[in-house]
C-alpha cells in the first residue's frame, strides 16, 4: 500500500465532507420553504364537448326573462304558461333542435286540470255585527291549501273554535260543526302530507279548517308560507271542504278571536277548469348512429310555476323552475354547437303541469313519442342555489325502480366527483323523473333542495339562483352525455 497517496486521499475526502456540510447549512431560499402543492395540469373529462363554452350569463338572462312580468308565474290555464309555452318553443327553433314529427312545432299538446284565482282572497275577524277588526293579507299571512267542490265562489262568516286535542278532530261534535277549526302546530304532520292534507274540515264536520305552519320550526325549512295551484287527489272526490295555512302570528290572533266570539269570514273566487288545453315543448338532436339513434337520453325540465296572487304580486319561480329550464336550453346549445354530432339522440322536454301533479310528465311517458325502454332521462328542478346548498342526485324511491335507476345514479355521482362538485344523493318523488321511475325507466333528478329562498311565493326571484351554481348541474349533466352519447 502507498501510504503517501492515501494521505492525499484522505485529505481529499475531508474537504469534499466539508463542502457538503457548509453546503447544508446555506440560508433556504422562499421557493425550499413553500408548503404550496405544484399545480397539476388541467384535466378535462370533456371528450366531445366542451365545458369551457357553457354561458353563465345566458343562463341568467333565460331565468330573467321566465320570471319577468311578462308570464305572470307561469300558472296553466293562464295566459302568462301560453306565453312562456311560445317563448320556449321559438329557444327550440333557433337551437336547431328537430320537432318531433307528431307534433305541432315542438308542441306536445293534452288537458289537464286546472284552479285560477279570478281575485285576491280575503281572511278576516270580524264581530257580530260583519265589523272588520283583523284584515289578513294573502299570500303573506295564509294561503289555500285546497278550495271547496261546492262552489268556485266561496264568502263565508263562520264562528272560530280552536282545537285543543287531537281526537276533536276525528268526528263531528258540536263543537266543531259548521264552523271555523283552528289546528295549533302541535298537531301538524298528523292530518296526511304536507302537499295533500286530509279534509280535516270534513271529517269533523266544520265548514273549514285552518291550520298554523310555523315559518321558525318546520324542518322542511321554509321561510314562507307556501302557495301552490289548490289541486290535488281530493279534487275529483264528490265533496271536498277548503283548507288554509296561516303564519303562527295570525293563527295566534285567530286564536284570540275565538275566545272574544268573533266570526272568520273567509272569500275566494277561482276558476276551476278540468280540461284546461295546455302543452310541453319537445326538441330532438337525433343520434348520428343507425343504430344508437334508437336509444334516448331525455333531459327534462318543467317550466310551469304558481301564477298570480291577484294582489299585485306573482311567484316568479326563479329557482323553481327557471333555473332547470335554463341548464336545459344551455345543455342543448353546447350540444348543438359541438363539431361532434351525438351518436344517441337526444330528447328535451320542458314539461308543463309538474306543480300540479306531474301533469306534463305523465303526459308524456303515457303518449311517448319515442322508444322508452331505451331510454334514461335526467331530470333538472331546483338547480343553482344561491344558498351554497348542495347538489343532490336524486331517485324515486321504489323496491321496482330503485335497482333500475342506480346505475344511473352511480354513473353521475363519479362524474361529479370528477368535475370537484359538491353533491349528495337522496330520494325523491316530487318532480317528473318520478313520471319516469315509474314506468322502470331510469331516472335521476339534480336539484337544490332550497326552501327557504322563497320557494313558491313571490320571493323565489333571480336572487335564489347563481350562476356558478348553475353551471355545475350543466356540467354534470354533459359530462354524462359526453361520455354515454358519443
């Protein structure tokens, strides 16, 4: 061994370790230090489409002009529903979508029932002698759940009694006879659903009853009282008395007025129409495929809405059902202008009459116009909270459709992942994809479950709906689309 050279190697080394260590101990620059994570490339599950093309601002402008004046709420049977009927029909055209061949220039013409206000209702106390001492204003202090089948004019002064335990409610007594039953809160929920309650009045023999709906404690979250089209199973029943709502302030001076022995005296005038001619608005893009081009992806939205309050305000329905109605006319745009023509067809369908009863959607699946067993259909009610409230994937729960619609259901929940949106899934039957399900055709509904923005009163304006919001039911809605359809 050469202990001279390994001298030199030696020192060699030491100063190589010195180096490194000096090195080590250098100040840390800002870029060493920084806890943010790098930004990963954009990743786009878009194939077809493009996400980048969906219109905010469009979007708004379609919820403008639904809750404009101009169409009164919307309401069937009113001229303010033709109106909104026309102007979708003309957003269709110049979309480019395909009428249907059957139909009259997209229009799905049927009849359905209808009950339209002709005045402002009135509830007032009043003593012996008809004095008004209490004048309540309708739609903010009550409104009518149902009406009465005798007739379609209604001005009554009846004596107030107030029920103080349930069994009085159960049958006729004279305590309740021929008067006005005031049902406390305590008692809500145990009278049927809360948009078809029992005909209390009825079934204790009472002229009508009214019953307290505190806007502080429902757990359904509204923060209005609820006006709605007053149809519903009871209507083709041979006898049916009327039934009110009232805000917990005046139902306690309802209370009062009771025991000083004054009289409620309650008038209404409607128009009740079983036959009233109404129509959905259906457009297709037709699949490029011979063979997919059989198969459907329906994307449904209803556009009907509560109508005119007679008092110089109408429910403008904003969030419910402009906002559904404006994803739909978005998520055809994009499709139309999309260099790419979709294999599958697909089918739009604003449908009309969902307020009262899903009357456009079961229209609709009883009179297809195409092929339903090869069909899934997405429905879009409620989209674009305001409120940051989540969005929901929603089924009809039923031990038939629930296996049907799953993988539907799974299939939007991954997209949504995907795409970062914030969502939940739940069941429900309210709107038209109920329609759907219940025929075993696959159905999802995307909505924000928002009941406290005004939900079917006046206050449901532009307000409840965000743009950015909206997008995201847009987004989820193409990205299946994108990705089935093409």
């Amino acid at each position: 061994m050469n202990t001279k050279k390994n001298g030199i190697l030696c020192i060699l080394i030491c100063l190589l370790l010195i180096c490194n260590i000096m090195g080590g101990c250098a100040p840390e620059t800002k870029a060493a230090v920084s806890n943010e994570t790098p930004a990963l490339p954009a990743v786009s599950y878009f194939v077809n489409l493009k996400e980048e093309s969906i219109d905010k601002e469009s979007m708004m402008n379609t919820v403008q002009e639904l809750t404009s004046e101009k169409y009164k709420g919307r309401l069937p049977g009113t001229e303010g529903n033709t109106l909104a009927t026309q102007y979708l029909a003309e957003r269709f055209k110049a979309l480019g979508l395909e009428s249907p061949e059957r139909l009259d220039g997209y229009l799905q013409h049927y009849t359905q029932p209808t009950i339209v206000l002709e005045e402002k209702p009135v509830l007032q106390i009043v003593d012996g002698n008809g004095k008004v001492l209490d004048d309540f204003d309708y739609p903010e202090n009550f409104v009518m759940r149902r009406l009465s089948s005798k007739t379609e004019e209604i001005d009554i002064q009846v004596p107030l009694y107030h029920v103080e335990e349930y069994p009085e409610l159960g049958s006729k007594s004279k305590n309740t006879e021929g008067k006005a039953v005031l049902v406390p809160w305590k008692f809500y929920g145990l009278f049927g659903k809360h948009n078809w309650p029992d005909d209390i009045a009825k079934r204790c023999g009472a002229e009508l009853a009214v019953s307290e709906f505190d806007l502080s404690a429902n757990s359904m979250g509204y923060r209005h009282l609820k006006v709605t089209p007053r149809i519903g199973s009871w209507l083709n029943n041979m006898e049916y008395s009327p039934f009110i709502h009232v805000d917990s302030d005046t139902f306690a001076q309802l209370k009062d007025a009771s025991k000083a022995g004054h009289k409620l005296r309650f008038r209404c005038k409607s128009k009740l129409d079983y036959g009233t001619k109404v129509a959905n608005v259906v457009g297709l893009i037709p699949g490029s495929d011979p063979v997919l081009r059989e198969s459907f992806i329906i994307i449904g939205a209803h556009f009907d809405q509560q109508g005119d309050n007679m008092d110089g305000t109408y429910n403008p329905g904003a969030l419910d059902n402009a906002s559904g109605v404006a994803a739909l006319l978005e998520i055809a745009r994009v499709i139309r202008e999309s260099p790419a023509a979709p294999k599958q067809s697909i089918l739009f369908i604003a449908f009309n009459g969902e307020e009262s009863g899903l009357n456009g959607s079961n229209y609709y699946v009883k009179n297809a116009l195409y092929p339903l067993y090869k069909s899934v259909m997405i429905n879009l009610d409620m989209v674009g909270a305001a409120s940051g409230i989540p969005l929901s994937i929603a089924m009809y729960a039923s031990s038939s459709t629930t296996a049907r619609s799953r993988s539907l259901r799974a299939d939007m929940t991954v997209y949504a992942d995907k795409l970062g949106i914030a969502y939940n899934t739940i069941y429900e039957s309210g709107s038209d994809h109920t329609s759907f399900a219940y025929y075993d055709i696959p159905a999802v509904c995307l909505v924000n479950m928002d009941f406290e923005n005004g939900y079917h009163s006046p206050y449901d304006t532009i307000e409840a709906v965000n743009g950015d919001k909206l997008k995201e039911a847009v987004s989820l809605t193409l990205c299946y689309i994108d990705q089935h359809a093409y």
